[in-house]
C-alpha cells in the first residue's frame, strides 16, 4: 500500500508540474501544442486514473508525463517540427477512435484494444521523449497492426 501510494504521489506531482508548465507558457506559436498536451494529461491525470492504469502501470505514467516535459523543453525551438510529430500521432489517435466506434461496446475494454491506447501513449515517447525509452518496440506500423488483430482482420 505505501509503495503505491508513492508512485501515485509521484504522478501526481508530475501532473502538477507539468500543469504549471502549461499555464505559464503564452507563447501563441505554441497553442496547437498545448491543446494536445493538456488533452493527452487529462487522459493520463484524472478522477480514477490509479484504477484505469493500475498499479503496474504507474510507473509507464511517470515516464510519459516526464516525455511530456520533454517535448515542453524542445518545443519552443522548433514548433513546426512538434507539429509535424503531433500530426503522426494524432492520425494514429483518430484510426483508434474509429476502431473503438466500430467495435461493439462489450469489445472496447478487450485487453487487445486496452493495448493500443498505451501503445499510442508509447509512441509519444518515442516521438517526444525518446531518450527515455519504450518497454518495447514501437511505431504507427506496430499499432495499425495491433489494431488490425483487435478487429479480426
């Protein structure tokens, strides 16, 4: 119990530190960005996360919310090219949320289609903290593939 209370202290701190970040930062070159930053957070940070990640998880959590502070870093010198990685992933996240339509609703919490949405979280690692690492391979490739097996095809 306190182990897990610890790593989820940490993501929250994590959380809040980047949330800091986003408010102080007003630099209207960089709106696009931090939309899509506070939307990835919101889903990562939120009322029942340590349920929905669960304890294994959490250290994942961490990773991407340093990833995040990653990409804050960088960001301000060179926009366009956060742009561009932002439009792979955001691709990536559209086929997903096309699959979950798709797919029937007894079918979109198979651990298969749970997968992909950590697998997503994954590539903006690799796209926006790659110094940090992925636990395993990743790319859109890999997770069109995964999605792919998830409907049957």
């Amino acid at each position: 119990m306190v182990e897990v209370m610890d790593r989820v202290r940490r993501v929250l701190a994590a959380g809040y530190a980047v949330e800091q970040r986003l408010g102080r930062t007003t630099d209207l070159t960089m709106v696009a960005a931090l939309a899509d930053i506070r939307a990835q957070l919101s889903g990562l940070v939120h009322k029942g996360f340590v349920t929905e990640a669960g304890y294994a998880r959490l250290p994942d959590l961490l990773r991407y919310l340093t990833a995040i502070e990653r990409r804050l870093d960088r960001l301000p010198g060179n926009p366009q090219r956060d742009r561009q990685q932002q439009d792979r992933v955001a691709a990536v996240r559209k086929e997903y949320a096309d699959l979950l339509a798709a797919l029937p609703p007894s079918r979109r919490q198979a651990d298969a289609v749970r997968q992909i949405r950590w697998m997503i979280e994954e590539l903006r690692v690799n796209v926006f903290g790659q110094a940090l690492g992925t636990p395993y391979p990743v790319s859109e490739q890999r997770i069109y593939r995964a999605m792919d097996d998830a409907e049957g095809r």
